[in-house]
C-alpha cells in the first residue's frame, strides 16, 4: 500500500488529564478521540488524536462503546453514523468480516465503486495542517512570549484554578507545526511545573478551521 501508518499523525489519549476535561468544558467543548481525513484542495489531510468537540456537535454525544462516522460529501451534504464498537457482537461481526474479505480477495468498498487510489493524492505535511489549539501551561508571561515567538496568534486566554496557577489558551488557526515547536519550548520552561498540552479544535462546521 501506498498509504504507510507513518505517515499519519497520531496520538493517544494518555496523557489527557481529568483537568483537562473539566476546563474545555468553559469553552464549550468536550475532549473526544478522532481519525480525521480531509481533502485540503488537491492533497489529503490525515490526523488521529483527541480532539476538542462542542458540546452542541453530535460527536460530543457519543459514550462508552458507541462509535460515529462523520461524512461530507458535495453531492450527499452531511452524513452521520453511530452504533455499537465494542462487545462481543460487534467484534465478531467485525472480525468475521475481514476473513471473508482476505479470503474472497475483495478490493471494493462500495459495489462497482473503487475506493480512493491513494498512490495519486498527495498528503499535506502534518507540520502544515492548520487547525485552532487549545492549549494549557501554567506560566502566563512567558508563554505568551513564546507562542507568539512561534507565530501562534492567541485567540482566548484563562486562567483556571488560581491556586495552582492553570492556564488556558485558545489559538486562532495555526500550523501543527507551528505549535510542536511552542510545545517543545514551553517544555524547557523550569517554572512549569507540568508539561504543555495542546488539543486541536474540531468545529461545529465538522472541519479543523
């Protein structure tokens, strides 16, 4: 295949804290765990992690094993699936799926309709996708100073929990490469006294803006 697990960025939800959840929830959002794919003009962008979802957005809803595909297509506008994902029905299903296709050699994913040749769709550079970042180090003056070092523009900043001096930013939209690099130099800072996260937004449009 073409398409290498390399080349898309992904991350997990480990180091996701309980705080984390709690503060987004002030800027009207949830943290959820989404495969993101898009056609930015003619290259395809792909991205895996947690996500910031408002509260208003059906992905927001989903819990526990439920699982949710969102569709957008020019022709057929919206589309939004959810059901099951785990339990033992599900997985079997699943599973007895992927033999029959190994074992009939089946190729397509929609009767008579080949799925996409990704040996001609260029991706975007993942340092280059764009999306708007919620972000929370704990030293305001100086990561203010390197944000904006870094060319990350702050669109909203807050700050949480006085007592342990949180603080919250909300990022116009920026390069996934811009904000590594403020990450990193946040992560040098010896006044914070825990690493940096930094969550891209998933809008109410079902787009990273």
């Amino acid at each position: 295949a073409s398409l290498r697990p390399s080349d898309v960025p992904t991350e997990g939800i480990a180091h996701v804290a309980a705080d984390d959840l709690r503060f987004v929830r002030d800027f009207g959002c949830t943290i959820r765990l989404l495969s993101v794919a898009r056609l930015v003009g003619r290259a395809l962008e792909l991205r895996v992690g947690p996500h910031l979802v408002p509260l208003e957005h059906p992905l927001s809803a989903v819990r526990n094993e439920a699982n949710a595909v969102q569709l957008d297509g020019e022709s057929v506008g919206r589309l939004f699936f959810s059901g099951p994902g785990a339990g033992p029905v599900p997985t079997a299903r699943a599973v007895l799926g992927d033999i029959l296709s190994i074992a009939t050699g089946e190729r397509e994913c929609v009767p008579g309709r080949r799925s996409l040749d990704l040996k001609r769709v260029p991706l975007v550079p993942p340092a280059h996708a764009r999306s708007r970042f919620y972000d929370q180090p704990h030293v305001l003056a100086r990561a203010t100073r390197i944000l904006d070092a870094c060319g990350v523009d702050i669109h909203r900043v807050e700050a949480l929990a006085a007592g342990r001096g949180d603080i919250v930013f909300l990022t116009h939209s920026t390069t996934r490469g811009q904000i590594q690099e403020a990450l990193a130099r946040l992560k040098r800072l010896r006044t914070l006294s825990v690493a940096a996260r930094a969550y891209p937004l998933y809008d109410d449009q079902g787009d990273l803006s």
